[in-house]
C-alpha cells in the first residue's frame, strides 16, 4: 500500500464515507486516511527501515512519544503506522487513553483496553465492512488458521491430536494463568465447549470473572494493578508464540485529563517510566510502543520522579539524523505547514470529486484550498488548525458543488 491515492483508485462509496467522517468529525477514518496521507513520509520511511522492518521484528523494542497539539493529526500519525505494522504481519492495538475509560495511571484499565483493541492484519475489504478486533477475534482467527494448515496435511484424528499436542506446548509465559488461558481457550475451541470459551475470553478481556467457576482451568491470577504488567508481557509472549512479527501498541490520549491527585500523578510517572524501561528488557521484545500526548505539561514536576523520566523522554526524534530519539514533534514534519495543508486538501478535493461524481475547475479550486490553508495556519496557536482544516474544506467543496 502507497501513501496518497491509491494505484488502483477508490470507489465513490468509499470516498462517501471518508468525506463524511472528515467532514462531520474532522477526525481521519479507520481505513481511507491513506488516500490523503502528505508529509508523513519521512517519519514513516524510518521507523519502517529503522524499526518495524528490521530491529523490531528482529528481537528488539521500543518506545516513542509522539507529540501534537489536539486537531494536529497524532491519530493519523497512529493509523499510517499501523499500516506499516500491518505489511510486516504484526498484531497492532490503537487504543484512545481517556480520563474516565483508560487513564494511564490505572494499568489493568490500559491492559483491558490493549486487549479489546488487538487486531491482526486485515484487507481494505474486511477494513471497510467493520473489521475483527479483540482478543477473542485474535484467538478465534489463530484456531482457525492452525486448524486448516494441519487439516491440509492430516485427517480427522489426527488433527484433533495435532492441535492438543499444539496447545499444550504453548509457552511458558511469565503468567502461567495467561498460559493456562490462552491453552484452555484454543481446546474449548477445537472441542466445541462454548461456554468454556465464553468464561476463559471474560477472564482475558480483565472482566475477573468469580474464581471458583475458573479453577478448573488452573486460572488462579486476577488480572489488577499487581498483574498488569506481567499480563502484558504475558501478551506479547503469545503473540510471538502466534508466529506474528510482533505486537505494535499505539497509544492516544483523545483529551486533557482534568486535574490528578498526587497519587495518581505518581501512578502515571511510574507506569509510564517502567514501560520505557521494559522496552529494554527480552520479555519486551518484538514490540513497538507509542504514547501519543498534546504537550509535555504532565512532565513539569520537580520531584525525583519526574526527572527520572524527563531524562527518558529528552532525545530526540529525527528521520535523518537522529531515528533513536525518543520524542517525535509532528508540528516538525514540514518545512511548509501551509503548504502541507494545501496538499491534503488536493487530495481530499480528489476523493471528494469521486465521491459525488463531480469535478471542480483547477483554478478556483486551488485558490480555495490556499485560502482555508492560510485561514487555519493562523489559527494555529487557538485551535487543531489540520482537523479545522479539513473541516472548513468539505464545507467549501459543498458550497462549490452546490453552487455549480
């Protein structure tokens, strides 16, 4: 898959429903973004060649703080590189932190969400229909998948066997629970046992389900704030285990999280320093972390804590001189913001045209998208002047069908 449109085009149902989720929401779609990617190419060069092509799938890890103001196009960013992630066959999981939900401090709450967001690679097809995503979509797809190599190979018994044989070597990972889970989940699949499977997938979602109905499965662990981490280094082992080149965790924190107490500042300092520090440990590898933030604010502190991460997160990020850095600033990825602006919206001018059958005259279409580019940029201090974009420009594309 290419940046921009796409070689072999897109068809105006398509291009209908990217128009109609930019233009409402200003937010970019789960699958079409691609068709009106610009400036990202760079970035996304290097941690494919740098990261995910490469260190990543060979054993590494890493963390990378990705950083934008509101409207300014982090969640974008997040999408184009689940994309790469995809073209290498990893498990990817975009998951929105938010204040009520998923807040950073709470890490059975991040773990929960990891694992309702975990999706494996999928077509534009399966992308645009409502896509498969969570861990029971995962489990479901990896039993089907196994079943059918070794039914290619073996016949009615011994596939049964086979995949006994299959589960039972699964592992170890650090959670003998999660092991026990994942093992007692694929048999119930092979052995029909709906209700089985129904209570094990409850377990891994972090729903703690009561422990007398899972003893019998050797589960004895709750998954909590003590267990969170190893149920996460857990995951990753079975996604390797899954023969998947490794799990992609994308991170987005959608809005300001109001005022925290003292506690749950420390909570969040700590988490998020030991999840930079576990992307240099093996339990960690073949997984990429990203922690999309609007600023740096949640850094100001003067205790010993919030030195001990400001030092992790000081590098950084630069494509063609510094790929290691840590902090990637997307206001960076353009020498020209405006006419960066400028050529989302001759790509979105495209879809738009497709999507409505219509075609605009060249020059009055150029000249109202540098107007809106401009207007937006010098809102930039005010406002997500990209999403504002976006939005004022199907609005203006509207007034020019409608007016023609």
């Amino acid at each position: 898959m290419q940046n921009g449109l796409y070689e072999e085009g897109i068809d105006s149902i398509s291009a209908r429903k990217i128009i109609e989720i930019v233009g409402g929401q200003g937010n970019p779609p789960e699958y079409g973004f691609q068709y009106f990617t610009a400036g990202l190419d760079s970035y996304l060069k290097t941690i494919d060649e740098d990261y995910l092509g490469s260190f990543i799938k060979d054993g590494g890890s890493a963390f990378k703080m990705v950083i934008g103001v509101y409207g300014g196009g982090k969640t974008h960013f997040l999408y184009s590189i689940r994309e790469v992630a995809w073209n290498y066959d990893y498990i990817a999981s975009y998951i929105v932190l938010s204040p009520e939900q998923t807040p950073f401090h709470k890490l059975e709450q991040v773990y929960k969400t990891i694992a309702a967001n975990l999706i494996y690679p999928q077509t534009p097809e399966e992308l645009l229909s409502g896509y498969d995503k969570g861990i029971e979509a995962v489990i479901k797809s990896w039993y089907n998948r196994k079943y059918q190599e070794m039914a290619n190979k073996l016949s009615g018994d011994l596939i049964s066997h086979e995949l006994n044989a299959y589960a039972f070597a699964l592992g170890p990972y650090e959670s003998t629970s999660f092991r026990n889970a994942i093992k007692e989940a694929f048999l119930s699949l092979a052995e029909k046992r709906n209700d089985d499977f129904t209570l094990i997938i409850q377990w891994l979602k972090g729903e703690n389900p009561p422990k007398n109905l899972l003893k019998n499965f050797r589960i004895f662990e709750k998954i909590d704030k003590s267990t969170a981490f190893k149920m996460i280094r857990s995951l990753i082992q079975w996604v390797r285990d899954m023969d998947y080149a490794g799990i992609v965790v994308l991170m987005d924190e959608a809005e300001q999280t109001p005022s925290m107490t003292t506690k749950q500042k420390s909570a969040l300092l700590s988490n998020m320093r030991e999840l930079i520090d576990e992307c240099g440990h093996a339990n960690f590898r073949n997984s990429m972390w990203f922690y999309a933030v609007p600023d740096e604010n949640f850094l100001e502190g003067r205790t010993q804590a919030y030195e001990a991460l400001r030092q992790r997160l000081s590098s950084v990020f630069n494509a063609g001189t510094n790929p290691t850095g840590v902090k990637i600033y997307l206001e960076e990825v353009s020498a020209d913001p405006v006419e960066l602006l400028a050529d989302i919206g001759r790509k979105l001018s495209t879809i738009y045209e497709v999507a409505y059958s219509t075609k605009f005259e060249t020059s009055v279409l150029n000249e109202t998208i540098a107007d809106i580019a401009k207007a937006a940029y010098e809102r930039k201090l005010e406002i997500g002047y990209k999403r504002e974009f976006v939005k004022n420009l199907i609005k203006a594309l509207h007034k020019l069908r409608k007016a023609r």
